[in-house]
C-alpha cells in the first residue's frame, strides 16, 4: 500500500491538490491510503515549508504547487 500525504491549510490550492490525488488514485486503481494533513504543528514537525505539499511513502515529491492529474500518476507510478 502507498501511503499519500496532502498538506494543506485548507486553502483552493490544497483542495485542488487533494482531489486531483483521489483522481490519479482511483485512475491507476492502486491501493493507497491518502491522507489530508492540515495541522501546522505537523507540518512544522515534518518540515513543511510551502503548502500545497504531497508526500508519497514519507518522502516529498511537490511542494509549492498543484500538479496535475497526469503528474500525479506519473509519481505515483515512480515515473517522476
């Protein structure tokens, strides 16, 4: 299973991040677990600077922006 983390303080951005990843999700048909993290306190601890932020497996892989759905995929898959 993947682990996928969406960091986010509820702003558009973050929720354009959050569906475009339930998009690519459902799209591959993959077993992964999204979670939508809006505490500060956690992002802090994990070093989160800019927000939209998506982690796959603990590791980041976009900060700053919101990728689209073919991206998404693309890392999902190990492709980017």
């Amino acid at each position: 299973m993947v682990l996928v983390e969406v960091f986010g303080t509820g702003c558009a951005k973050c929720g354009r991040m959050i569906k475009n990843v339930e998009i690519a999700v459902e799209d591959l048909g993959i077993d992964a677990e999204v979670r939508k993290i809006e505490s500060l306190d956690e992002m802090i601890e994990r070093g989160v600077m800019l927000t939209p932020a998506l982690y796959v497996d603990g590791e980041a892989k976009v900060v700053g922006h919101v990728p689209c759905v073919e991206d998404i995929k693309q890392i999902l898959l190990g492709e980017k």
